[in-house]
C-alpha cells in the first residue's frame, strides 16, 4: 500500500483541489474549462461542499484524488450527493474512489444519512463498476441538452401575460407545476442557498403566477415549470427566451431530465435543444 495521506479537506485546501479538479478531468468527455472562480461557485455555492462529508487523498502536499460532497433533503430523504469524484491520471488503478469511500461512509452514518446518491456518464463504464462495486445502484436515466443557437418559437398566444424577475419565489407554488422531481443539484434545498447565483423569472396572468423559470446567467437552467391549465400556449417558450435574452452565455443547457419525462423533453427539442449526453443517477442506501 502507497504512504496516501487520505483525511476530510478544509477551506485552506481549495487552491489545491480546484488544480486536481483541473488534473483529473484533463481527459474527460466533457472538458472542464473552469476558471477559479467559477470552480468556487460551481461546488462551493452551488453545490454547497460540506468539508467534514468530503474527502482527498495528498501524495505529500499535493491532493491527487477527491470526493465532493453536499448534504440535503432529497426524496424525502437525509442524502449525501457527490458532486465530483476525481483521481489524476499518474494515481489511477490504485482503488482511490473505494479507499474515499470507506473514510466517507462511516461519517454519513454517524450523521444518519439515509442514502448516497451520485450521476455519471453512462459511457464512463470504468466508473459505473467502480461505484457498483462500493455498493451504488443505477435509479435514474438522466438527458443533458444543449442549445447553440436562438430559441425557436418564443411568444405567448395569451394576452397580457407579464413576465419578470421575481424577488419572492413561492416554491410550494412552483412545485405544483413540476411533472418530476429534480436532480439532487436543482433541488429546492440547493436552488434556496444559491439564490444570490440563480435568477427566478415568473410569468403572471390576471395577478395569478402560471409559469416559472430559474437559471444562471452563464445559461445553466436549473428548473422550469408552467401551470397545467396555461400549457400549450408558448408560455414555456416566452420564459426560454427571456431567458436566452438575459443570459450572458447563449449556448443554454439543461441537465438531469428524466428520460421517462416525455413531456418536458419534447418542451425542450422543440425549441431546438439537442441531447448531448445522458447519465446514471446511483443510488447507495445506508
């Protein structure tokens, strides 16, 4: 066995696992192009690290593997969520993910956590049987799209609908319009601790919300949904493009839609998004 020094991170070791970010994900199928900044918001507000549940793995100072993890209600349930698990290329086929693991594990339990659950490329096969081999389950089949040019379609058949940011979300409201849960990462716990990164538009007709959207202004969309009684009437679209208007990014993606959700993928190739990729929801029970 190596002389790895595997412990939880603290907030002094950011610098260091932002570069073993960097490292680790130099030969992903989907290329990583963060810069530090923008890897503070992605895992540190977004995703909401949880340092004491997180963990590396230093070859003396140097972080050379690592799991992320955020810990919510999701489903109803007290879940651990790795958002990012990285090894850097010279420390692969030494088992790091499982050794991570079995420091994590014992900790979640100690905290009552009900369940570890994580996403992956369903063409990552390498990592699929690492995790089923720590114990994880596929749950979910996940669609990632992506839109690269304007919107298609983008007014609204009803007349006097207003459209609008909104200081005030009213998330039992919105829930009522969803077809499907979301992903652990535009769950309503995650979305309200990253509000001051989110943008929450409404559209209101006769002073009644019908329609919500909430995304980032680098075109990240995190969750959208329209009343059932108002659907059909291109109010879905007329969020997309305001949307697409106010973004700064204009390739628009939109992760994590549930490949059983008929409904929202045609909302979504309809106005031109295309299906990138797909990914595994995993699930561990506790």
């Amino acid at each position: 066995m190596d002389n790895l020094l595997i412990r939880n991170p603290v907030p002094a070791d950011l610098p260091g696992m932002y570069k073993s970010f960097l490292a680790a994900f130099s030969d992903y199928q989907l290329p990583f192009r963060l810069s530090e900044e923008a890897f503070h918001k992605k895992f540190v507000e977004k995703l909401s690290i949880d340092f004491n549940l997180s963990c590396i793995a230093l070859d003396q100072q140097k972080i050379v593997a690592f799991i992320f993890t955020s810990l919510a209600c999701y489903d109803g349930k007290w879940t651990a969520y790795n958002g990012g698990t990285g090894v850097i290329p010279a420390f692969r086929g030494r088992q790091l993910t499982a050794r991570l693991y079995n420091v994590i594990l014992p900790q979640l339990r100690k905290q009552d956590v009900e369940q570890c659950v994580l996403e992956v490329l369903t063409t990552n096969h390498q990592a699929i049987r690492a995790y089923e081999k720590i114990g994880f389950k596929k749950s979910r089949y996940y669609n990632c799209f992506k839109l690269l040019s304007v919107p298609k379609r983008g007014e609204t058949t009803i007349q006097g609908v207003m459209i609008g940011e909104c200081p005030n979300p009213d998330w039992d409201l919105f829930n009522t319009y969803d077809d499907d849960n979301s992903s652990f990462l535009d769950s309503q716990s995650l979305l309200k601790k990253n509000l001051k990164n989110e943008v929450v538009v409404t559209a209101v007709y006769n002073g009644k919300t019908i329609a919500y959207v909430i995304y980032q202004k680098n075109g990240r969309f995190s969750r959208i949904g329209v009343d059932p009684d108002f659907r059909g009437k291109g109010v879905g679209s007329a969020l997309v493009h305001f949307a697409f208007r106010d973004c700064d990014n204009k390739e628009l993606t939109v992760i994590n839609v549930n490949r059983e959700n008929d409904k929202i993928i045609r909302f979504f190739t309809n106005l031109g998004f295309k299906n990138q990729v797909d990914q595994y929801e995993l699930k561990l029970v506790l």
